[in-house]
C-alpha cells in the first residue's frame, strides 16, 4: 500500500517539526510557506496531495491562552 503525500501549510516550528517526522517516516510530502522560496512549492502545485496540515502561528497571549486569530479570521 503507498503511503498519501502530504502538504505541510506552514513550515514553521511547529510545520518544521511535521516534516522532520514526515522525512524519518519515508513520506512524500510538499512544503508551503510564504516566506520562504527556495525549494517551496506554490499551492498550484497541491493538485495530487491526499493530506493538508495546515501549520499557522498561534502564540500566547498576556494570560498565555493561545491566540487563535488567525485561524478564526
């Protein structure tokens, strides 16, 4: 059985964390992020993807709860 390819959304701690476990798991997978280009794929190029992990900042706050805005919005 092949293994899905999986895009990993956000390559940053927590995106680069998923690709090393994708890398030592032997997965094929493509990396989005916009700030970075080299070696990044564009999300036109996402067409033959099974999986999406979508990996967004989500820093805490003043009370150290977890800012979800960016999601939310």
């Amino acid at each position: 059985m092949n293994k899905p390819i999986v895009a990993v959304i956000g390559v940053g701690m927590v995106g680069g964390a998923v690709k090393k476990a994708l890398e030592f798991n032997d997965y094929e997978y493509k990396l989005v992020d916009r700030k970075m280009k080299y070696g990044y794929l564009e999300i036109d190029n996402l067409k033959n993807v099974d999986i999406f992990i979508i990996c967004v900042p989500t820093p805490p706050d003043e009370n150290f709860n977890c800012d979800t805005s960016i999601v939310e919005n």
